[in-house]
C-alpha cells in the first residue's frame, strides 16, 4: 500500500506548498492553505478510471504546426440558443464545462432542460443530490411540450462514487455526461469526504483525461460558496475548458448566464432566462422585458443603451437621492459597480456643481441584471440628478456614453447597433459621444442623434 503524503494547497487560486504558510505567495491571500492527503499514484487514477469507460487512450507525438488541422470542429447543437451564445456557438466535442450558480437559482432546471431536448444524442445524467424519482418528476414537469416525449436516449444514475460512475459510462457509452454536482463525487484514492479540495480536485482530473482521450464532452455544475466564488479550490476553473455562471436573484423571474472563461469562445456574451413554472423560458429580445412599460412623470429614470458581447439591448437605470437621514450619507448599487458609482458622483459634483456630499444615493439596474458596460455612466448620472432635482426625463430619450474624470463623455464601442437597438424600440432621441459621429451615416436613421462632447451638455439637452 503506497504511503499517502501531505500537501497543502491554497483554496484561493490553487497553489501548491509542501508546507502550512500564512501567507499565499502566488494570490497574497491569508490563512487560504488547507491540508490535503494525495497518494503517490494519483497521476494514475485518471488514467485507470478513463480505461475503464472502455475508451482507447490516444497516444500523444510530436506534430509539426503545419501539418495540424485548422478547421474547426462541429459543434453540438444544444438547441437553446442562449446557451449556444455563451458557449461560443455550441458545445465542443472532449470539452468540459463547469456550471455555477447559487443554490435554488435554477442550475439542475438548466442542465436538464438542455438535455432533454437533445434526443438524438445519447446522455447520462449523474446526479449525487437527487433521487431518481425526484429527476423524474422534474423531468415531467420540464418536459410538458410534446417535442420532448422522445428521451430513449436519455439515462439517469444516482451515484457517488467515481468509480462506480466510470463503470456505467462503459456500460452506457454516452455522447454526453453531466454531473450534478462535482462536489458530490468523490473516489476511493483520496481518504477525504466527498466535496474537500482533495476530491474535488481528483475527479475533476479524472473526468478532463475522460473527456480529453474519449472526445464525449462533460458538463459539470458545481457549487457557490457564501464569498460567491465557485466551491473548491481555485484550480477547478483551470481545469476546465469554460465556465460559466448562472447569476440573478431567487425574488425575481430573470437569470442571466454569464461565460467567466472560454476557450472556445467570447467570455463577454451572456443569455437571458425567465423562470417560469414550466422551467427557463430563454428571452430572445431582453430590452422589452428590462424597460418598465410606463414610467412617464417619474423621476430619476434613465434609459442606457449598453451592449454585452455582441448583443445590444436597453436597460432602465433607477436612481434615488435624498437627504441623508442620520449624519453619514449611504452609497448603495445594485447590478452597478459601487466604486464606479462614487467616481461618477465625485464627478457630478467637481465638474457640474451639484452638491451630493449629504445625500443619500440608491443605485438600481431593473430587472436584477448586472452590467459592466462602461456607457452606463451617462444613464447613472442623468438618473441621479433626475431624483436629485425631482424632474423626470422626457419619454423617448436613451443615451449611452463613458463618462471620464474631467467630465468629458468619451467614445462607446458598436454605436451603430446601440442606436439601431433604440430604434427599433421607438425611441426618438439618443445622446452619444461627439467623438462617435465620424463613424455613423445619419441620413439612414430614424432617430434623432445629439452628441455630446461634456456632461453638462448632455444633462443641458435632457433639462433644459
């Protein structure tokens, strides 16, 4: 029996020490080393348990760089083209993809519904949580539509073990694997109870050699931990291929699905859900569904028109200010950078004159939707002052645009379709940079455009 030794590893980003040490070298963090037990044939395992599916293991040579194949391999389709988009255009063969999310925010809905509308491949669905009689009564319910009677193909196994799961691939050979979750799994190697950096870390290696030597993608959803980062060593991410990130609030019916990393495509896109009843309903056109239907006559509204990946849409940004109630103002966003927040109040406050050092600023982005897009700090602050004056913004006006620390309103990416999503949603004014205007060809729109080169001319157009 080889003699197991220790190691200590640090939860934050993965680094390795032979050692406890306060402090991580690599990320800078404390007290993040935790004691793993690895055995000395653990570069095996892997290896043993992919041979064991039944799978040839392909023997790695040396290529010339002229002599690899450059085409692209043909992705699977997984009927859902919101996951599409995230995934870069579908699913890769001998990918592995790491699934994240909140508890109860809808990941098993996710994954599930996905697989059963994919009935010409062969899938098995390893789940730890869920009883099969619970996946089944799930299934039912997601499943309501005639198109997914057909689930033949479809095969579900209640198992822990990593082991015991490699045997039912062999018995099964799937096209498709995933597992709910990889915290749930744990191999007979590692003496450590199931979801400890030790065994996560170990069938995340056995199950990427798996998808590696076989070519069947693998699809594994794991955990949140309260910070919010994925559960598990910080080396789980690295393992994987893409990962991808189910984020929104369990109070309101949007999910967003947002790629973290991809190395098969953009990690900027995102796809838009509604949970209904009946599972994830995806929402092919979000700025209808992000804009409140009438907010006529109501203060500290402004509509921004932001872009995430390649896909426009525009979002309703509410703002309220008043006076600060006990001595100390608060600073509150939500679905917004906070920091970015201070700065553009700072800004309001040097550049324009407005005086909001004793007032108390709460930041909303509708609908639960967190952006990053830099061009909503024209909508914030044109929100901000909306409350802070109580006068509301004229109906049909959005806007986008940077806004830089000497007040200056800086240039925005892919103007041309910021302004044709406007447009089409039958708005009649948009304020953009002046600096985009060498880039759009005015004759052909509908919409009235007003550049702006200062902060004090875009609020100056809103109010006059």
């Amino acid at each position: 029996m080889p003699k197991d030794k220790i190691a200590y590893v640090c939860s934050n980003c993965g680094q390795e020490s032979p050692k406890w040490i306060g402090k991580c070298p690599a990320c800078g963090q404390w007290n993040t080393f935790k004691e793993i037990r690895v055995a000395d044939t653990r570069q095996q395992v892997a290896t043993t348990a992919a041979a064991s599916a039944g799978h040839a293991l392909r023997r790695n040579k040396v290529l010339r760089l002229n002599d690899i194949s450059s085409h692209d391999e043909p992705r699977i389709d997984m009927h859902d083209a919101e996951l599409n988009r995230v995934l870069g255009g579908g699913l890769v063969p001998g990918s592995i993809v790491l699934l994240g999310g909140e508890p109860g925010i809808g990941k098993s809905t996710l994954s599930l519904q996905t697989v059963l509308n994919m009935p010409e491949k062969r899938i098995l669905y390893v789940s730890g949580e869920e009883s099969a009689h619970q996946l089944k009564m799930r299934a039912e319910r997601l499943s309501s539509s005639p198109q997914l009677t057909n689930t033949d193909n479809f095969f579900l196994l209640c198992e822990n073990s990593l082991e015991a799961v490699f045997d039912h691939i062999k018995e099964v050979q799937p096209e498709l694997l995933v597992v709910d979750s990889i915290q749930t799994l744990s191999t007979e190697d590692v003496e450590s109870s199931a979801g400890s950096i030790a065994q996560v870390r170990e069938c995340a290696s056995a199950l990427l050699r798996f998808a590696k030597t076989s070519g069947v993608p693998v699809l594994l959803i794991g955990h949140i931990t309260k910070e919010g980062t994925l559960a598990g060593p910080k080396i789980l991410e690295h393992i994987v291929d893409t990962v991808i990130q189910f984020e929104g609030d369990q109070h309101h019916m949007y999910r967003i699905l947002r790629s973290i990393k991809n190395r098969f495509g953009s990690t900027s896109e995102l796809g838009i859900y509604e949970m209904l009843q009946t599972g994830l309903r995806q929402v092919e056109n979000p700025s209808e569904l992000l804009l409140t239907q009438d907010h006529e006559g109501l203060s500290g509204i402004a509509i921004s028109s932001a872009i995430e990946g390649i896909r426009p849409f525009l979002v309703e940004t509410q703002a309220l200010v008043s006076t600060a109630a006990y001595g100390t103002p608060q600073r509150s966003a939500t679905g917004f950078d906070q920091r970015r927040l201070n700065m553009l109040l700072a800004v309001l406050e040097k550049r324009v004159g407005f005086k909001l050092i004793q007032k108390d600023v709460f930041l909303n982005i509708a609908g639960g939707l967190r952006v990053t897009d830099m061009a909503m700090d024209l909508s914030v602050i044109a929100a901000v002052l909306s409350s802070n004056v109580d006068t509301p913004i004229e109906r049909g006006w959005c806007m986008c645009g940077e806004v830089g620390l000497s007040g200056e309103v800086r240039p925005v990416a892919r103007i041309t379709q910021r302004i044709a999503e406007a447009e089409k949603l039958g708005f009649t004014h948009i304020i953009i940079p002046r600096h985009n205007l060498s880039a759009l060809s005015r004759e052909k729109l509908n919409i009235e455009v007003v550049p702006v080169r200062k902060v004090e001319e875009a609020l100056r157009a809103l109010f006059g």
